[in-house]
C-alpha cells in the first residue's frame, strides 16, 4: 500500500521509514512531524535533512546568511553550530550514528552525534556539490558531481539504494527504476531535492515542488509498479509533409548595404578593487555571481577576495564561501555577516571596469 502526505510551502524536505517528515517553510518556521521548530538566529536552514540514532531525532542543514551548519536533537530542542559548511547539500547523516559536513572543495568532516567529537578534516572528490546521500551497504558518503546523468540511469540528481534508484527525469517528473522499468512517482518538471531511503523491502522518498509543497512516500518495492511509466517523448512524424516552395525573390537594381554586426555582450564583468589603504592603488578581479544573490572577487591568479571576520585583513581563498560573498552596491563590495556573536559589517570599494 502506498501512502502520501504533503506539506504546502515545502523546500529542502526529508523522511524516515518510521514516518518522520520535516520540511523548511521558507523565512518563517520548520515543520518536524507536524510540529512548528523556530529557525535558529532567523536564517533559512537550507539543504535541510534528518536522521534518527538513538531515540533521537535529528535536523542538520546549512545557514542561508552565516554559513553556518545547523544541527538540531529532538531531546535538547536547541540549535547547535559544530562547524561552517561550503557548497551546496553540504550536509548528511551517515549509517553508524555520524553527521558528515563538508567544509571546503576536497574536504568533509565527521560529527559524532552520540559524543559530541567533531573530527579533523577528511578528503573527498573536489568539488561545491557536496554529497546526494549515504550508500546503505557501504556506508559511504556520494557526492553530488557522482549523481548527475544522463549515464547510468538516465536520470538526473539519483540516488542509488541497490535495489531501486529514483532521480529527476529529462522528460518529466521524477522517476524510480526498479527491475529495468522506469516508474513516474511524481508529475511536474519542478521536482527537485530528492531524498530516499530504503529498509529490506520497505522504501520511503521525498520530493520537493520548492516553495509550492513537499510529497512524501511510504511503500513497499513492488508497489513502484504501481505507478505509470516515464513518459515518452513523441517520436518524429514518419512522413512529414514538406513545406511549399519559397519562391525566389526579384533582382532589386539597388543594392543593399549589408546589416551592421551585432554587438557581441561583454562576458565577463570586471572590477577594480581598492584593497589596500592607498586608494590610488587597485587590483582588477573577475566578478563571480552566486546563487544567493552575492558575488565573489576572483583575482587574476584564480583565488578569490576573503576577509578575515576577526580583523577585516582582506585575504585570498581557493574557493567561495561566506567570507568570499559579498552584497553589491553602487560603489562598495559590502559582506555583513555574524561573528562570535557580533555583525559586522565590512566594505570593499570597487570600480567598475569598462
């Protein structure tokens, strides 16, 4: 038997086989098992998952403004920062009772959820994708690069348990492949952060409609046959009717002039960053626009403008992350983010280079 439920307004949602959901209401609360849970220091819990160990339940996810990630137990009920996050899905509970973090390009760390221990950095595959989700069997953490098709599966995101993988489709919905056969488990091309789960022949998944609702499934194996197949695209007419001739245009006795060339647009936008006290003296930068609506400096030695939250020194950085994020304004590279408590704001001026 299948069971659905939905959460309206739903965005970075995640299941249990025992029946937990959790769902992020955007800039407003997170529903836990239908529970209201207030946002820790009023900032969205991006990527958010969840995970019991325990008798506990746990939340963990990334701070949409701080960086921050956020770890929260259903026994203290209290936000909790053991360390920043980089990237995206930066953030993933493990099999063995650990929340795994990545905190650069080519490093993650390991959160013991029973004593508390944060560990030293570990390595993993370079990339800002972070990790789709856990491997059952293995108990290994795979990155998002690891997840995007078309090849194996021709889906998009997936997330392989063994027996059954469910991803994005390139045509429509998202899709479970069980047994050879593609599934259509949920209409609609804006299906996205997909979460699933297996437990021997139970299953559960999760799937986002962001900003609209949230879906969550409960079933066994076999009822994924339950559910149309994929959606096909519509083949090509296989006696298509030939357009009619164009006529040829008359001579005209006067020539025209040929069109002038169209403007090729500037692809890159530069900027000359003040960043030291000589405001005679600045360093051109490639600006890098972020997802969030901030930008990054990248210098022409392929690092990027950081500054230090403890003295404002301005840095460089192999990647982007919080202190590698500005807010832009007419004139100043603007970054206001908190810091041991205090928010600070620190300003870069910058003019454009034309």
């Amino acid at each position: 038997m299948v069971t659905k439920q939905e959460i309206a307004g739903g965005w970075y949602s995640d299941i249990t086989i025992d029946g937990d959901t959790t769902s992020l209401i955007r800039d407003q609360h997170i529903i836990f098992n239908g529970r209201i849970i207030q946002l820790p220091e009023n900032e969205n819990v991006l990527y958010l998952t969840m995970k019991g160990w325990k008798d506990v339940l746990f939340l963990a996810g990334q701070g949409n403004r701080s960086g921050k990630c956020w770890l929260w137990n259903s026994s203290s009920e209290t936000w909790y920062s053991p360390c920043s996050t980089f990237g995206v899905n930066p953030c993933v509970f493990d099999y063995a009772g650990f929340l795994l973090v990545v905190i650069g390009p080519t490093q993650f760390v390991s959160f013991d959820l029973t004593s508390g221990m944060l560990s030293s950095p570990l390595p993993k595959q370079d990339g800002s994708q972070g990790f789709r989700y856990v491997d059952p069997v293995t108990n290994q953490p795979v990155t998002g690069e690891a997840t995007y098709g078309p090849a194996p599966y021709n889906l998009a995101q997936f997330t392989d348990l063994g027996q059954y993988v469910i991803g994005q489709s390139y045509i429509d919905g998202a899709v479970a492949l069980y047994q050879g056969e593609h599934y259509q488990v949920e209409p609609g091309n804006d299906c996205q952060f997909i979460r699933a789960y297996i437990e021997q022949d139970s299953i559960c998944f999760c799937i986002d409609h962001p900003g609209i609702k949230a879906v969550f499934y409960w079933m066994a194996l076999e009822d994924l046959k339950t559910f149309p197949f994929e959606p096909q695209p519509n083949p090509p007419d296989p006696h298509p009717i030939p357009p009619d001739p164009i006529p040829p245009e008359p001579p005209n006795p006067e020539p025209i002039p040929p069109e002038p060339p169209n403007p090729v647009p500037q692809e890159k936008q530069m900027l000359y960053l003040y960043l030291t006290k000589d405001s005679l003296q600045s360093e051109i930068c490639e600006q890098v626009n972020n997802s969030d609506g901030t930008v990054a400096c990248k210098k022409l030695n392929g690092k990027y403008v950081s500054v230090n939250p403890e003295n404002g020194d301005v840095l460089e950085q192999p990647y982007v992350g919080p202190w590698e994020s500005f807010k832009k304004s007419t004139n100043a590279l603007v970054q206001d983010i908190e810091w041991n408590g205090v928010r600070t704001a620190r300003s870069i001026l910058y003019s454009e280079a034309k």
